[in-house]
C-alpha cells in the first residue's frame, strides 16, 4: 500500500507519551511506514527515555522525552501532533501549538473538542472551554461517519472509548429509523486501561481484580458525546441509559445493547442494516446474525466486532460490540484519522491481528 | 446462638462433592456446630479422599468419597441430603433416596425441582420431568421470600445464582406493584465456578482471562425460573430481557438492572421499599441511595449488597445487586434452608465476613 | 473452647485500620468470640466510617475512625493493640502507647521490632532506632517457634510474610542440622496484597496483571529477618540467596526453596523432620512426600501447607510452602499471638478453612 | 526489506491449526509478506472454517481446516510445513509428508524431533522414536545459537518454550567457561498458554486463577533438552535442577536462574559476556546490569530480555530472562527459523512490537 504523492516520512509528534494512549501511539507509530516519532513529551518524566517509562521499547531507539513547555512548536515543524493529555489541560496546549505552527494537524485524544456545543461542554466539565474559536474548527473524528471531514481537518476530536463502542453499532440504526431511540439501554464492560495510568488507590490490582462494578450510574461524562451523536444520527434529541462498569482486563470494552425495532423492524432487519453498513469497512465486522462478540478477540486490532440477537421479549433485540479501547477505542482510531488526514491509506499501520489468547 | 431442643448434631450428605458447590458446601459444613458431614458422594472420584480432589481440605478429616449407587440410604440415616448433581440427573436421585429413606430431608442445588410447572421444564431442560409427584411436594428455597414455607419443607429447590441475584432486588418492586413488569432489563456478570467445574475448552484460563462475553443470548435457561418467580410476584405474567455475562473473575455475580417506577414512582421510592422489606434480613444488604456494589465485597460470604440510583431517564432506575455465586448463589443459600428446615439459626455456619481483598 | 478464667472479651485496638493488614484484623477479630473491636484507627481517614473505606464491613457495626494523635491511651484502657502501621512510623507510637498505657500489650505488624540488632536496623532501613529500649523487650512472633515466651510477652513483633513463609519450613531443618546452610536459595512469588494500600503506579492493576517479575533482587529488605532467624536456628552465621516476584494474584506467597541435605540426608529424610515437626501444630501441614502445594488451597485461611520433593541432582531437594501473605504472614499470626499473649486457645478466630475457589 | 531472488509468497502450511501455537502460526502469517497460507489441519475440527475455532480470525479468508489423513502431500506443494502437533503424533506425520514431498522444508514445534539421542528420547517419552533415520537430518532450531546449520537444513526441530527462556541466557555463559556448570537452578514461571487448549479440569479458570503452584518438581520433561543443549555447550555433562511453575497469566515464561561465576568471574562479567554475545542479534536484548526484566514487556512480540543483577552471597549472580512462550517461545521461533530455511530476511513478519499494558 504505497503512497506516491506523499513525503515518505511524516514528522509526528506524541504529547504526553507516559500514558498508555501514548504509548500505544508510539507501539503503533514505531511500524507506521510513514511516520518518524519526532517528538515526545511527558512532563513530569522530562529527560527521561521512554524505555524508562515503558521498558517494552527497551530494544528501540525513541526521542528522549521532554516537557510540553520546552517545545519550540516553530522549530519542530510537526506535519501531524498526537495529543493524549488528560482532559481540561488540552484546549490551551492546542491553541497554542496551531497559533505557533498553524501548519501542524491535530489529532486530540481528550474530551476537549469532542462536544460541538461549548454549553455542553462547560456543564459536563465544570469549566469554561478555553477555545472555543477552535471548537468551531475542530471535526469529530469517528471514521467511519465522518471520512470526508476528516480528510479536510486540521484539529480532529477523536471520539471517547465508550462512544465510539456504542456508537459504531447504535449509528446506522440510528440513522436508518430502524430503532426507537427512546429505549436505548447500554450496559458497558471496560477493561482497566480505560482508567488511565495515574496512580489511584481504586486502580490498584487487589482492589480491582476478582470483582466487577458500575461507576458513574446516572451521570458519566461521556453521556454528553452520546447525546450529541445520537441526536445528529436520529434527527432529534436523544437521551440513552448508559451504565459503565470496571472490571478485570486490561484491554476491552464490551456492550450490550437493548433496543426496540421501530414498527416491525425485526433484529434480522437491524442485522441487515449494519451489515450493510459496514460491508466495505476494513475495521468494523459485522458477525453472523446471532453471534455476539468476545472482547478478547479484538485484543491489540483495530477491529471492532458487532452482533445481533434476537431478545425473547417479542420486538427487542440484542446488540453487542466489542473493541479495543486502547485502539479502536483511542490511538488505532487516531493513527486512522491520522492517515485520513495526511493521505495515506486508510489501514496503514493498523493491519495488526488481534493477539488471542 | 445456642439450638436448645435439636439434636446437637444432625447427620447431613452432600451428593457431588467434587464439584464446586459441593465443595463450598464443605467448606460451610465444615464449622457448622451442628453439622455432622456423614456421607460425600462423587461418583467419578469415588474410593478417593476429598483432599486429592480439594487440597484445600488436606488438614480436614472426612468421609472417603463414594458413589450413589453404593450407598444405602437406610443404613446411612441422614438427617438431610444436599444435592449438588448436574441437572437432569438429580430427579431420580431424590426420588430413589425419598422413597427409601422418607425422613431424610432435602436441599437441591440443581434445576431440577425449580420450576412448579412441569410442562416448563420439560420445554426448556429438553426432556419429561422424572419425578412429577416430588415436584408438587418441592418448596421453592429463596427464604428471604419463602421462609414460612421452607421450615415446613421435606424437598427444596435452592434457587439459580442468576436468578438469585436478580429475585432479591426485584421480587419486593414487583410486589410492591412499583415498577414496570414489561420494562425489566437485567445485565448479568457472572464470575467462572458458575460455569461449574467440568473440563471444557471455553473455560480454561487463556479461553476466559482477559475478556469478557455475553452467552445464552435471548434463550438462558433460568428465564424459565425468573419467569415463574417474578409471575408469582407481580400476580400476572412477566416476561424479562435477561443476558448473562462471563467474566474473568472466580466469584460472584453482578446484577445491573434497568427498571421504570410506576405511576410517579421515583428511585427513591423503589430504594425505600428494599431499604424497608430487607431491614431486618441478615443476609441482604441495602446500600444507602446511590450507591452501588461491587462483587469483591461479598466474596466468600452469604450476604446480597444492593443498592438503587437514579437514572437520567425520567422515571427511570438502575438496580444492582451483588452477590457470591457459590454461597448466596448456592451453597451458602443451602445451608440457610437446612438451618430453617432443621430448626437452628438461620445464620448459623454463615457468619463469616467477606475475603476482600 | 471456652476460655473459663479470662474476661469474656478483650478490648482491642486495630492503629492502620485502612490498609489490608488492617482489614484483615477487622475481619478475623469482628468473628473472634473474645474481642470487642474498641478502637480503630486510621489517620487521613480519620472521622470516616470503617464501610466507606472498606465496603464489605457495611453490614456492620464498628467504632468511627480516629486519628493516633486523638486517641487518649489512657482512656480507652486497651487490653491489646494491634500496630499496622507504615514501617519507620511504629516505633514512636508504640513506645509512646506503652508510657502511658503499659498494661496494654501490642502486637506490631511492621518490621520496627524484628531485629533484635539495633545497628543492623539502622543499616537496613536507613535510620536509628526510634525505641531501642523496648527492641530488648520485643518479642520475636513466629507462634511455632517461640510459643512459650510469645506467650509472656507484653510486646511482639509479628513476623514478615516473605520471611514466615520460608522460616516455617527451613527453621527446623536448620534446627536439626539436615541441610547445608551456604547452599539455601528461596526464590519467592507473592501475590499484591503484599504490596500494601498505597497509590502507586506499579501497583496499578493495568501493569501487574498478565506478567511477573522479580525485584529487590540482591538488596530485599526481609533479608536481615531471615539472617537474624536463620543464624539463630543454625547456631551459625547464614546468608541465604532470596529474590522476591509480585504476580497478579491478591492473596499467597509461594516459596520454592532450593536445599542441600547434609552427610547423606535424603529428601525423604528432610520431609520426615518437617512431619515430625510439625505433627501437632494446627497451622502447618506437610503434604505426603513428593506433592507440593498450591497457594490456592490456602486462601484466606490460617494455614500454612509444606512439600518436598526429591530433585534429580543427588544430595539435593526442593521444598515449597505457602501461606496467604495477608492471614498466616499477617494479621492471622497477629492473631495467633494474640491468643497466646491472652490466654485464649491458640486457635480461637482462625478456623475458617481456605476459600478455594 | 525486501527478498530479490526468492519466489515473491511461499505455500505455507501450518499442521494442527487448532491449538494456541497454530493460531499464533497463523496471527503471524498473516502479516508475513512472503507467507501464502494453502494448508490448515485440524484433524477433529476438519471442514470447519478457522473463524469457528478462533473468533479473532473471523475478518480475515482463510483455508478450511482439513484432517491431515485427507491432504495429498504430492498435490498441495507445500514450501515449507510447520508442525503444530501434540508430542508423540508428530514423527509418522513428517515421515509419511517427507516421503512424499521430499523438497517440503518442516519445522516442527513439539519435542519429538529435539533429543539427537534417540536413546534419551525413548527413556523421557516412554515409547522408541519412530523416525530414527530423520531425527540424525534435523537441527535443533535455536537461532541464535545454530543459525548458519538452520539455514541450510530440511527440518528443524522448534526448541521448547522452557528451554529457549533458559539456554538464551545461560548458554552463552556456559560456551564462555564462566559460571560453574553444577550450580544451576532454574525456577521458572509459565502463562497457561504453555499448557496447551486442550480441555482439562486442572486448566479452568477457576482452578488457575489467583494462585501459582509448581508441577513436575524434578522429573519435566524439558529437562533432557537441557541437559542435551548445556552439555553441548559447557563440552561436558551439565544436569540443572529445574522447577516450572504455572501462574495466572496467557503467555510469559520468566526464569530466574541462580549461577555461580567461575574463577573469580564476578556478576559484571557474566553481563558483559552476554551483552557482547548478543550485541547483533534482533530478538535477544539484554538490559543495563542491575535492570531485571518483566514478561508484560515482551508480550506478543518475539523479543527475548535478559537481566544480570548481583546476589548477595560473594561470588553468586541471578540471571533473569523473558520470553513470550508462543512467539520467542514456539510460534515466531519458528518464523525466524523459516525465514532462516527459505532465505528471508530474518525479522520478516516478526516485527511487531510487544503489547502492554
């Protein structure tokens, strides 16, 4: 899969590369034919190697790391920057890097630009967005919705782990009419990872391991990013139950997915629908009707597995996807956009099976 | 809590004692003070001691294990025989050992004796009930609801995990008349001993860890038991949307289940109907309103967490329930209908505190 | 057993109620007939309930937690402390408790009175000893080892779980002149309990599960422990090789300790000191010659399980222990000592068999 | 890196697609540029599609697996046929392959073609070699050790996961005359996936997760290609003392080995003797000395970390290796190795980088 008209090698750089979206970045980056890992930052382990921060890249040879503060944006000349900060630290960092170096495209892992209506934003995040002129400008960077967008962007929003888990399947049927979307219950499943690196007593392995639980019940953030895409999809406000839980794995979001066919629509019809949708996609698979997805079989990929089955309860169906949130759920979906944007074809880097077991 | 006019102690079976509820079962069994563990039956390991399939109990004297077909019911003379054999294999056993030993009294950790109605069981287990007499006779033994019943009981059906799990938070809703019958959607994790313990490819470590997947999708069989017991409760027919998850834990299952208040009920309301109707069980537990369990925190022990928040969904709830598949779920469940049918204490043997972490 | 001249119930203390150690006191005591849990504290949770700090104790009732600087000794007239506080921290609050309450007697989970030798304290642990005077009175805590002046002591340092799990099989075949003592190696896996409560990046569960590793290899601090216990019991000077593993589990430590008999002594000479040994101890069992344990089998319980078996290489053996780091390396021999110290049957509390699975 | 005179895709067979290394076979095929899969064998899920035995696969086209009775050697043309059978089975399946296509290179993933003595083979497998004859054509297929006789050879015989993690870093020292052969001890830690799919009770998630446990203490049968592959290289006879242990994870085997340094050899010395010895290689990476390698930081990848760090006692080190049992340890070992037979560039297809968390 070559890429003729382009520079072989594009200049990218990973901001906050000691956490695990980072890392995944550069686990990705390290074999994307086209990119050279330019820069990495990560403020509090600045001047250290990465193979100090992550030792499984003990054998490569990686910029040292340095703090976001000491970066000369104009000097680097980035032709794409990966930002993996923590949500809230991100507006002010974008907008000064693209005021700096205006030639520089974004792809932004947080929250920051996800959430088109800076209101939302302000209520869900308790702060107000600290740019919203760029806000304007910035394209939410699910794929396999918005490909053409995308393409054009300069500062790409790349969608949350549960969203884009629940949106891949909800969308199209969204979209088709084939759903009420008053009933929409998700039940997620997420693997430890989701919670970041940051040191937390409710993170710590014996707290976690053997037992499961839910978190956020009524009120998590990413219901903001659900509303905003569900209500674009359906043509009308959409309000879904959403209950995430944490349990035991390190990679993996699963979720189940109740809804009710719209005036006779079957689960074979809402079968029908996705997997017509997704015929062409080379990251989204569309299982057997009455197969459900296993998490584990996405593990390390950038697929996402989709099922349908038919409730017992007459007019209901079972939906279930499955990704992995580390990648399709963040840097794979990102290294995606990040080939939209810069030309390069659309799996480049992304071709890894799924390691199972 | 002294048991003044009972024997002080009674001889009690346990058939199938190499699996995990049989197992659990001598663990309970083994400091009851009034237990005296007779006769432990494993027809495939039998002239085995129980410490070469269970190390655990190597410091333990106990009975060699032997088979059912060895053993003499007249001659052995229990007081009371838990059954802990695979479904479908359990009728004839009871029947046999009833009819020959009409005193011994019963506890069936199987399906066998679940369902009232035989007609059920022989559609979902697939073939003829074999002991229909005995069936009319079985009490149903989730003593939170049948208490009464159960201490007058010869042979009772210890409930299903799932459908325990599910009954103890929903049984009080629905005969409170405060939630919805038609819109109950139960999300079920459950950990791997409720898989059991025979040797199949889909349960080893590196087919289960790391992952998580929904089974038995639209057609589980303990539908047929939250059908007949939610049915009794809401005093007409209930049909529920029931999926069942494993996950890579040993024990416990989690319950999320997404519910509508009635006529204006507010989670509120249906939080103080639990908070009311478990105030004085001692093996239920009702978290304060907006708090949800977690499974690590009953593990090992006989309790049931449950804790109610509000949705964002007007009129909506999220129900969830923990609890320990092999106690609460099984064995612990057991040995409380053998303290009510024996007359002892009802947390007699179940004091232990959960293993966390 | 009764325990006919002592006080019904003692009044116990637990200072460090918020980490594992001090759970596990919680648990064991709160089932124990002759404590009364008077006091528990735990300083940057103080003014908390014991259930929002650990969940499982919601059904309970337990004193509020208090802060060490607010508790007044005197008043609360403890007949026991038990001390699980931060190693470097303990010295100073015990001796402090002992001034103004000397009647009441601890016993210390931490390694501040282990070393007999004050300067190797200081060498290990970087600082003078903070009580170097009550370091003369400390007694060593190994029940099966010093039961008699354990049970005279006002002050016991409860030994460390590395160092437990390898003196209960090593000590009498050093005692007994079995095996050479230049030639022992332990190499030690430990499940994250071990660890400890705080917040630490390592100990997060995203980069403990799916692996292993060794650490402290060549410089761990229960090195000093072991030579102090093992020079005593060899009447020589030794210095063993250990080297520690963390391993996602939460609970269990497994030694693999590799041995030389001396002067023709056999593996099967070596197990049958072990068995003689230990033939009348309720918390150690030596399997049959030849089997080896799994630390599994003895999951939350009291109990410590010993193997030997032969090694191809002539003259050499390999024996393996394990015990639950949390209860037999913890707060179940703090509570053992306890029992002694109190004049309550050595097993009161402790009978609760492993949770396997 | 492309392979000029080669044919652009070799037919590619892959014997025992069924089981964890054929799986892993086939993940790394599928990425491999010069690999065309023709041939699956799965002799009891023949006429399956390989989609219904491993879900991961499910995007992807595939061969139907077929039994191996029914391919026609002659007629497939295989260019090289990887061997993923269970022992024992594998000599008449290469015997019956190579009789009738000769020019079909075979590498061979179980032991039955790893002991040059067939007298040792006999004695550790319990039944005579039924390929004598072919067993004196193949080569042990240890890159790094006899990479130009691998290069030049028509079957190889895979070395096993336990004895690769073991010789990597211990015969370079052994060739070098710098430690003592007679002090050895090997303890190693395995992932479940080194047992095997195959369904055993003592393989289930319940029975494995949350312990560790040793097994064939003193008499695994992976010590005779121990003893075979460190007598070659001391040019002496060499007997470890080994002890494999199995833990919760999927894939890792971690060995900590205890040496002694010859001569006045210290622990820095043995590190640079390894560090020289693998200064070229691409799948061996030894750490900084002091720096002890975790299995998390390998997975997935074919990489091999090794660590050196000094023991206490004077004179003594510990050496600590990582592998992936399925890559470095059987499946992409045996990639190398085909790269090695037909001429590719030998990272070809094995550059994937580790996958953590």
């Amino acid at each position: 899969m070559p890429s003729s008209a382009k520079p072989a090698k594009a200049k990218i750089g990973v901001l906050g590369a000691s956490g695990y979206t980072g890392s995944e970045l550069v686990r990705l980056l390290l074999r994307h034919p086209h990119a050279e890992l330019a820069l990495l930052t990560a403020d509090r382990r600045a001047g250290q190697e990465m193979r100090t921060v992550f030792p499984q890249f003990s054998p490569f040879q990686l910029p040292t790391l340095v703090s976001i503060e000491d970066t000369d944006w104009k000097k680097v000349k980035l032709d794409l920057a990966f930002c993996a900060l923590p949500h809230a630290t991100t507006q002010k960092v974008i907008a000064d890097l693209l005021e700096k170096a205006p030639k520089t495209k974004v792809v932004d892992l947080s929250a920051d630009f996800r959430l088109a209506d800076t209101a939302a934003y302000a209520k869900w995040y308790g702060h107000e967005h600290h740019a919203p002129k760029l806000q304007r400008e910035a394209v939410y960077g699910l794929v396999e919705v918005y490909r053409e967008k995308i393409k054009k962007a300069r500062l790409v929003a790349n969608p949350g782990c549960y969203t884009s888990c629940a949106q891949l399947p909800i969308t199209p049927l969204l979209k088709a009419k084939s759903i009420d979307p008053d009933e929409i219950v998700i039940d997620a499943k997420s693997g430890m990872t989701g919670a970041g690196r940051s040191a937390k007593e409710e993170m710590l392995f014996s707290e976690v391991s053997e037992g499961i639980h839910a978190y956020g019940v009524g009120h998590h953030r990413h219901m903001a990013e659900l509303d905003q895409e569900f209500s674009l999809a359906a043509g009308r406000k959409v309000v879904v139950t959403f209950t995430p839980h944490l349990m035991p794995m390190n990679r993996g979001i699963l979720s189940t997915i109740y809804v009710r066919g719209t005036r006779g629509k079957s689960p074979e019809d809402l079968h029908a629908v996705l997997f017509k949708f997704y015929a062409k996609e080379p990251f989204v698979h569309v299982l057997p009707f009455g197969q459900t997805p296993q998490t584990r079989h996405i593990r390390g990929s950038n697929m996402t597995f989709i099922g349908v089955a038919r409730d017992r309860v007459p007019g209901r169906a079972i939906v279930v996807s499955a990704l992995d949130n580390l990648v399709k759920g963040a840097s794979g979906q990102a290294v995606q956009n990040m080939n939209m944007m810069l030309g390069y074809p659309e799996t480049t880097g992304l071709e890894q099976v799924a390691l199972f077991p």
